[in-house]
C-alpha cells in the first residue's frame, strides 16, 4: 500500500479532492493596491467632480525652498501656487544629488582634517596606546586608593 501512495506522489497525482475553480469575478482588478474595491475613492462626492487641478500640485515650505535651491525660480515670489509635480520631482532630484556631493566633499575634507591631526599626535609623540596606558595606569592607581580607603 505504501508503494503505490508513494508511486502516486512521484507521478504529481493530486493529494486530496479536486479544487474548485476560481471565479474572475469575485478577484480584485489587476493593477489596484491590496486594500482597494476598485470602485470610486472617496465615496461622499459626486463622481463628476474633479478635485483640485489634475496634474497639479501645491508646494509646500520646503518644496519652495527646494524650487530656490535648485535654481528653478529665483525668487520666491516667482513660484506659482500650483506646479507640475514632474517639476517638483526633478527639483528634490536635483536638490538629492547636490547634497550627495556637498557630503562627498565634507568627507574629504574631514579625511584631511585627522590625517593633519594625527601627523600633528606622532610629532608630540602621542598614540592611542600611551593614551590606553596611561588611562589603565589612572584606574588602577584610583582602585589602589579605593581599597586603602576601605581598609582603614
């Protein structure tokens, strides 16, 4: 009996009853997130109205700032109360990539700053490890005086 289960098994037989097949009707659209009905978002307005300006998008504070920053508009009073937000996309791409090379170039300058700094350590004769030596050196001297203390 087990031969012909296991003989079963190798050849892909189905283990239980047949599944019944899926209805289309009751799975969600393809394309919409997992929450979504596919029916209208929102549902208390009328399914004519249009909110705001489609493709359209007010700039906050910072996307103002980001706008100048990047050299989109000059002043910001120049920036309109609604822009495209593929311009507003473009400006925080923009804006990314100069602050990615601003920490590029605080980095090599960092990097100059403790290589000046360490050449600066070896003329005085300094290291981590007279610095190590001489800390361990405190403690134990502290711990002496610790336990002379308990003593008494």
């Amino acid at each position: 009996m087990l031969s012909a289960v296991a003989s079963r098994l190798r050849r892909g037989a189905p283990r239980g009853p047949p599944a019944a097949p899926r209805q289309r009707s009751a799975l969600r659209p393809w394309g919409l997130p997992r929450g979504s009905s596919g029916g209208p978002a929102g549902g208390s307005e009328p399914p004519g109205r249009v909110r705001g300006i489609p493709g359209q998008h007010r700039p906050s504070q910072l996307d103002k700032k980001i706008l100048l920053w990047t050299g989109r508009f000059q002043r910001e009073e120049e920036i309109p109360p609604r822009v495209p937000p593929e311009m507003i996309d473009a400006a925080r791409n923009k804006a990314r990539v100069k602050a990615c090379y601003i920490m590029i170039g605080l980095t090599i300058v960092a990097c100059f700053a403790v290589i000046a700094s360490a050449k600066r350590a070896a003329e005085r004769h300094e290291s981590l490890t007279s610095w190590n030596l001489a800390k361990k050196a405190k403690w134990r001297e502290e711990a002496a005086l610790a336990a002379q203390a308990k003593t008494k």
